[in-house]
C-alpha cells in the first residue's frame, strides 16, 4: 500500500488529471479516490488526519469541477470529516457544535449561501475559537471548501 505521502501526492495528480482529460475512466479513479479518502478518513489518527486532508481537500474541488456527478459524494465526505474533526473538538471539552450546523445548512441549502465569501467566514471562526487546533483548522479548510465548490456550481464554471 501507498505511504501517506504517496497517496497525497497521487490524489493531487488525480485532481490535476481530472480537469486536464475528463474521460469515463479517469470518472471511476476519482470516485475511488474520494472512496478512498473516506477509508482513511476512519482510519487516521488526528495528526496524520491533518496532515493528509489539508493538502488533498483542494483536489475535491478539482473533482467536483471535472465531474459534477461527484457532487453528492464529495459533499457527503466533507461533512464526514468535519463531523469527525468536531467530535474530536467536542472531546476536548469545547463546543463546537456551530461549525457541525453550518456545515449541514451548506450542504442542504447550498443556494441560499452561494456568493457567501470565504472572508466573512474566517472571521466567524476567530469569534468561535482562535486557535492552532489542528482539528478546527480542518474544519475551516472543509468549510471553505464546501463554499469553493457551491459557488463553483451555482456560477457553472
């Protein structure tokens, strides 16, 4: 099996791939990377979680971009990740259950929040907790995420 670094590496291919030939085939590779990534997803600890999804959560959007049928299945994913990193959070004594309900807002209304800047957001979370926690740092970076690819949809790049 890949070492953490490889798979990083070959998602990041993947995405770029993605976008320069979106064929049938290079459809079922990303769906198993996205399959993939909710594997590890389960399977990581909080520092290799970090370490492995802040760079790979850019390529969803390469995917969504390239793929639009991915839609649902990357959303879902995201908000998967974000419930962890929250839970994780919630562990650790903090509430942080906001981020969790706008994340599902995001996905179930996605139009009522198209056009909404990353800038506004970045700014509710330093009300929320400022903080290195890596787990809140991947919550912004899925939320941010979540919004790259609502406003990449809604506008229809």
């Amino acid at each position: 099996s890949l070492l953490p670094t490889e798979q990083i590496f070959a998602i990041q291919l993947l995405s770029f791939l993605c976008i320069q030939y979106a064929l049938p085939k290079s459809l079922s590779v990303a769906r198993l990377a996205i399959n993939v990534m909710g594997t590890l997803l389960t399977v990581l600890t909080q520092s290799k979680r970090y370490a492995f999804f802040m760079p790979t959560l850019p390529c969803l959007v390469s995917f969504c971009q390239a793929f639009p049928p991915l839609y649902e299945d990357i959303m879902s994913l995201l908000i998967q990740i974000g419930q962890v990193c929250a839970s994780d959070v919630a562990t650790q004594t903090r509430d942080f259950d906001p981020i969790i309900t706008r994340l599902q807002q995001l996905k179930e209304k996605p139009h009522e929040l198209s056009g909404l800047c990353t800038d506004s957001l970045n700014k509710s979370y330093s009300r929320d907790v400022t903080c290195l926690d890596p787990d809140v740092r991947l919550c912004q970076c899925v939320e941010n995420t979540i919004i790259e690819i609502i406003n990449m949809s809604v506008s229809g790049v």
